[in-house]
C-alpha cells in the first residue's frame, strides 16, 4: 500500500520513543553521577582527606 502525498504530510510520530526513553535514562544517570562526585568532594574537603 502507497501513501500519496496528502497522507504523508499527515503521518506523525509518536511523543515517547525508545532514543526519547534512553536519552532521559542516561541523562538521569548522569545528574545523579554528578551529584556522587560533588558529594565525595565536599566530604574530602570537609574531612582534609585529599589521598
């Protein structure tokens, strides 16, 4: 079956799509990387363990 041109400007995708799902998921991952590593470092600091 072949769409004619009307119907293909009609065609729409959907809003949550699996590279939608995984840049939240690796975007997630990495805030909460972030968060771990500016953590460690203040309590390095606080701490004046600097090994």
């Amino acid at each position: 079956m072949k769409l004619n041109e009307v119907e293909l400007y009609k065609v729409q995708g959907g809003a949550i799509t699996s590279t939608f799902l995984n840049s939240v998921a690796r975007l997630i991952t990495t805030v909460l990387d972030l968060g771990r590593t500016v953590g460690s470092s203040i309590r390095r600091i606080y701490s004046k363990n600097y090994c």
